[in-house]
C-alpha cells in the first residue's frame, strides 16, 4: 500500500526521514525555487496561495497524485504524530485506517463560539457566505453547519490523512464551495492575515464534512517544529523593550502585531508560550509602577531570569489553589517576596 503526506512549505526546512513524507512548495508559482514539488504543475491554483494558503497544497495532491493509495497534507513545522510523540510511520497509519475513516487534529476547544471567533478576527461576511452557499449546493448539510457554527469546536490546520478515494471528495466538495464563493468576495483591505480567508473556514468545514458523513475519525497530537521567524522577532522586541522598562510601548507594540497577526497567540505560533508570560510580565510591572513606585524589573538582571521568576510565580500560585505547596516553594517565597498585584495576576490567568 503507498502512502503520500505532502509537507506544505513557502521555505527550506528538515523534512522527516521516511521517504512517505514529501515535501510540497506551496505558492510557488512566481516564487524562487526551493529545490522540492511544487504546487504549479499539472491541475493546479498556486497563483491563488494568498488566499487558500496551505489549502493550493490540498488541491494540488487531489489533482496531480494519482498512484498513492493513502494521501494526507501537514506542514513544515506541524506533524500529526502518535503518543510516542513521533511522526507516524506508513504501518501506523495503514492500521489506523484499517478501523477510522480518517485522521487529523485533536478537536479544538475555543473560549466562544465560533462565529463569534471568527467575527472578531475575520469578516463575517464571509463565514456567512460559505453558509449560503452550502445550503444552496450542499442542503443536507446546512442544519449541521448551522449547530456547529454556533458551538466552540472546530479542527484546526487543515492537515489530514485519509485514503485517496475520500480524500478526493472531499476536496471537490470543499472547492466547489469555495470557488462560488470567490466571485462574490470582495478582499479589498484585507491584510496578508485576513486574506487566507478559505484556509480558516476550510478548517471548520472539514468538521461540518466529517459529522454529516458520519466519518469515524481518529484524532491525533500535533507535533511542532521550531518557532516560526515572525513570532520569534516579536518575542526579541519585547524582551528589548521589558528591559529598558518601557512598558507601555512594549504594549502598544504587541497589540500592532496582534491586530495583523490575530493568531499569534495560539499554540501553533507561541509554542512555548513565551508570548503569553511576556505578557503577564508587562502587565504585572506597569501595575507594580502605578501602586509601589517599583516593581521586580529594579531587582532581577537578565530577561531569563525574569522569565524563570514569573515561571515560579505562576507554579507555586497553582500549588498553592490545589493546596500542593511544597517545602521548597515556601522557602523559594520566604526568598522572593511577591507582590499582591502580580499574585492577583498570576491566579487570574492560571486559577479562574
């Protein structure tokens, strides 16, 4: 049985060792040749990649990969991966499929429903859109999308693996959606952010695509690889900023990159949460600034030092709720005094 995963990429990286996994420059038409496929030959829709991001990879397998028996796409820095936390092997993924229909992220809870998450970082109009569309094309599964619309789960990467026989109609079905609803957008002052417009929908539509044909789908982790180049020059400009003590315009620049970058504080770009605790770093010295005249920035010397005393903060404010608290924590408090106001902080974010 042969099994093709096309890794979706716009840049040189490591790919994994298994020759299964095989590496797909997307948007490559007009773009600067990376030594890999790319998504412009055969049946394809490259020149449309700023709009359908990883989704010109999707359509490019559908079209032009005829011999693989299992497809699936991921991306450069994410992987399904299995609970070892390894890439999946051919093997797995053929005895995963011998019981499941198809494989991809574990369900995404979101804090709202997702209308109502989308409307905040996208047009709505669009979202919309899509639904109109479907009940006109697609009406057995307009009541579903309806339901889910209004519910917080969602996939989320647009990464799949399934065989190739489903894997093709899903694509058509997901494209025919779309490519009715192109001529009836208009993306005039749409950032490069919001103009991958199809490639958030799609996510939410695969869910809507697995209920309403009853799908048994296997959920898996999602692996991730390196940090992606944006978000790690956002952390640098912060931490510059944390340390000179110029709090408020570290603030005002995260909310610049926010507002272009809506995302950036999801796993997929703050990995490690880094972002997150700068965060809480700001807003727990400039409250310190306003009520003592002071705060922990005056007492600790390295940004990695900072970072690990917000770190402990945050631990020992868990422990603390569980009523877990070690010996060792005490001691460490006993040594770093806290203020209330960063406490108050640190169990907003950790304990409500």
């Amino acid at each position: 049985m042969k099994t093709n995963i096309f890794v979706c990429t716009h840049k040189p990286f490591e790919p994994p060792k298994d020759p299964m996994y095989i590496p797909l420059h997307v948007g490559h038409k007009g773009k600067k040749d990376l030594g890999y496929i790319g998504d412009d030959t055969g049946i394809e829709i490259s020149e449309k990649n700023p709009y359908y991001s990883e989704l010109t990879g999707l359509y490019w397998a559908a079209h032009n990969c005829c011999d693989a028996d299992i497809k699936g796409i991921c991306h450069y820095r994410r992987y399904l991966i299995n609970e070892n936390g390894k890439v999946y092997s051919s093997k797995e993924i053929e005895n995963i499929l011998s019981e499941y229909d198809l494989m991809t992220t574990k369900t995404l809870e979101l804090r709202s429903a997702y209308y109502d998450g989308f409307g905040a970082d996208h047009n709505l109009k669009d979202l919309i859109l899509a639904g109109e569309i479907l009940k006109d094309k697609y009406p057995d599964y307009y009541e579903t999308y309806q339901n889910l619309v209004h519910q917080n789960k969602t996939y989320f990467g647009n990464m799949i693996i399934c065989r190739s026989e489903l894997f093709d109609s899903y694509v058509d079905w997901l494209f025919s959606i779309f490519f009715e609803m192109e001529p009836q957008m208009d993306f005039t002052g749409y950032d490069d952010y919001r103009k991958r417009v199809f490639g958030f929908i799609s996510e939410f539509l695969l869910k809507v695509y697995c209920i309403v044909n009853q799908l048994k789908v296997h959920e898996s982790m999602v692996g991730m690889v390196g940090e992606k180049k944006e978000t790690l020059e956002v952390k640098t400009r912060l931490e510059h900023f944390i340390m000179e003590k110029k709090l408020s315009q570290a603030k005002d620049y995260f909310y610049q990159v926010a507002k272009k970058r809506p995302d950036i504080l999801m796993e997929a770009s703050d990995i490690n949460g880094e972002l997150k605790l700068a965060m809480q770093i700001i807003s727990s010295c400039e409250h310190e600034y306003e009520l003592y005249r002071e705060s922990i920035l005056d007492h600790i010397g390295t940004y990695k030092e900072l970072k690990e005393y917000f770190d402990t903060v945050n631990k020992i404010t868990v422990a603390k709720r569980l009523g877990m608290l070690s010996e060792s924590e005490n001691t460490w408090l006993l040594k770093h005094p806290v203020s209330e106001v960063t406490k108050e902080i640190s169990e907003m974010l950790f304990c409500s």
